[in-house]
C-alpha cells in the first residue's frame, strides 16, 4: 500500500431499495462476506463499514440500510442513518433493479439524492436476469430523472462489470492517505458480525414465518485454546414467533446453530461452540432502549468521530 502523492482514499455509501442486492455487491467487491444476505427486505440495519485497499487508494464502503418510509423507531433509525450519511460521503452508488419502471420507492430516493452535491454513481444491479440489448432502456429511462456522474450496469452476483465500477469510484475520490491499515477489511466489532451471520441464518431457515422483528444478543464469547465459545440470544416479539424458532423438537433452533458455525467458524479461523437460546421481548423495534442494547444506536451515524 501506498502514501503518495498519487494515492486516494475516500468513504462510498452503497444506497438503494431494500433488496436491490447492496449487501452482495459490497461482500463481492471486498471479497469477503461481512454484511448478511437474505431474500427478505431490511436485513442490513446498522451502517457496516467495510474497507477495499489497492494499489491506488483506498475506498471505505458503507452498506446504510435502505431508504424508505419509515413504520417504527427501528425504521427511523434506519432512514435517518441511510439519509445522513449522504452527504458525509464522497461517493453515492445507488443500486436499482435492471427495469424501466421507476416506482414511488426510486423517486423517494432521487428526491433525496436531488438535495445533495455528493456525487452519485448509478449502479444497475443484476444484469445477469435480463438481455444486453435491454440494459440500454434502462440507463436511458433513469438517465432522464437525475444527473448522473456515471451509470455503470453489473451483476453483483456473477461479479460482472465490478472491475470498471470501482476504476470509476476512484475517479471521485479526493488524494489522500490511508484511513484504514491494508489488512483491515471492517470496523465492525467481531461480536456484531457474528450476531449478524446468526441473524442471517434464522432469516433465511425461517423463510415467511417470522417478520423483521428478530435481532441477536451475544451474551457472551469466550476463547480457550483453539476453541471460541459463544452464547446467544435470539430475540422475536410474540410467544407464538418463539415456537416457530425453536421448532418441533428443537430442531430449527439446532438447524440455525449448525448453518451459522461453519460460517463463524472461517471468521474466526477456529473452532466454534455455539449455544443458542430464544426470548419474547414484546415491540421491541419500538423501544430506545432495547434498540441501543442490540447495537442501533443513533449517535452511531457520525463517519469521522
């Protein structure tokens, strides 16, 4: 890694519709997973920071939440780390379906993205689900509502185009040192990442039947020798959601430990004992002060504290 005169290094948030793949393209452009995947909207709920270093600089991406209208204090919270952080930035990426339809969601956003004099960088995600000859309509139909610095189309899960999309963020960033050491891939603790990768599991194995209201409390992780042992928590809002995560038997509570150890098991490069357990607390999304106790805290939001 380099310090010269030559060397960028800026921050970059990743913005967009849940769902519109933000979590993938970050994991896929850092080469490594830190920020959990699901089919379900609203998965990512704190800005995780994650850090690419090159030859050339170094860019910080920020995975915010996605920006929509909100329902509860979580929602808020959501929204108000999502829209702060855009001005804080250097660059804008704003991930959008590779469709010409631009609903009342995208305008929500370009309204935002209109206050603002960061520049943004249109990405078009999953351009791996339609025809090439396509891809043009697209740029042309959102071309027309903003300015746009550059529109680059990628798929974020075949890793296409993602060479040229971050030759085009340096473009934008200002010269600079290193914030980051070369090895430092996030700033997120290890604990919220694990919580995270548990989260993310019991999302994906639950499917449909449980909403957003499940968050993970690490109690306690403990290393001896080779071995980490970790307590959790899983937190949902009603008796009947606790049924569901436990399962007939146990069973789901086993299937969500034994899909998240071998994950957690590569981030800490040892073995894991992991011991899970399930808690009611009831509206929890509404409630500061539980909301601060699973780490959404809102004065999290400042970049350069």
């Amino acid at each position: 890694m380099s310090n010269d005169a030559s060397f960028k290094s800026g921050f970059v948030t990743l913005i967009g519709r849940p769902n519109v793949g933000k979590s993938t393209l970050m994991n896929h452009l850092i080469g490594q997973k830190i920020a959990i995947t699901s089919n379900k909207p609203q998965t990512t709920r704190n800005r995780i920071q994650t850090v690419l270093t090159l030859e050339e600089g170094q860019i910080v991406f920020l995975d915010t939440p996605g920006i929509h209208k909100a329902k509860n204090k979580l929602g808020d919270y959501m929204v108000n780390v999502a829209e702060h952080t855009l001005n804080e930035v250097d660059v804008i990426l704003w991930l959008v379906e590779p469709t010409t339809f631009i609903g009342a969601g995208e305008r929500y956003i370009i309204e935002q993205l209109k206050k603002t004099k960061t520049p943004v960088i249109l990405v078009i995600n999953k351009t791996d689900t339609v025809k090439k000859d396509e891809i043009l309509t697209f740029i042309d139909a959102y071309r027309k509502e903003l300015d746009f610095q550059e529109i680059v189309p990628v798929s974020a899960l075949k890793g296409d185009n993602t060479d040229t999309l971050i030759q085009c963020i340096l473009k934008y960033l200002p010269y600079g040192p290193a914030f980051y050491d070369e090895d430092t891939i996030t700033d997120q603790p290890m604990r919220q990442i694990v919580a995270e990768l548990i989260r993310e599991k019991a999302l994906r194995l639950l499917e449909e039947e449980i909403p957003h209201g499940v968050a993970v409390s690490i109690e306690s992780m403990k290393q001896r020798k080779k071995i980490c042992d970790i307590e959790a928590t899983i937190i949902c809002e009603k008796d009947s959601h606790k049924g569901i995560i436990i399962g007939k038997g146990g069973q789901m509570l086993k299937k969500i430990g034994s899909t998240a150890r071998p994950e957690i098991e590569d981030l800490l490069e040892m073995h894991v004992n992991l011991q899970l357990w399930v808690k009611v607390k009831k509206d929890w999304r509404d409630s500061d002060f539980l909301l601060k106790n699973f780490g959404y805290n809102p004065k999290d939001i400042d970049l350069h504290e």
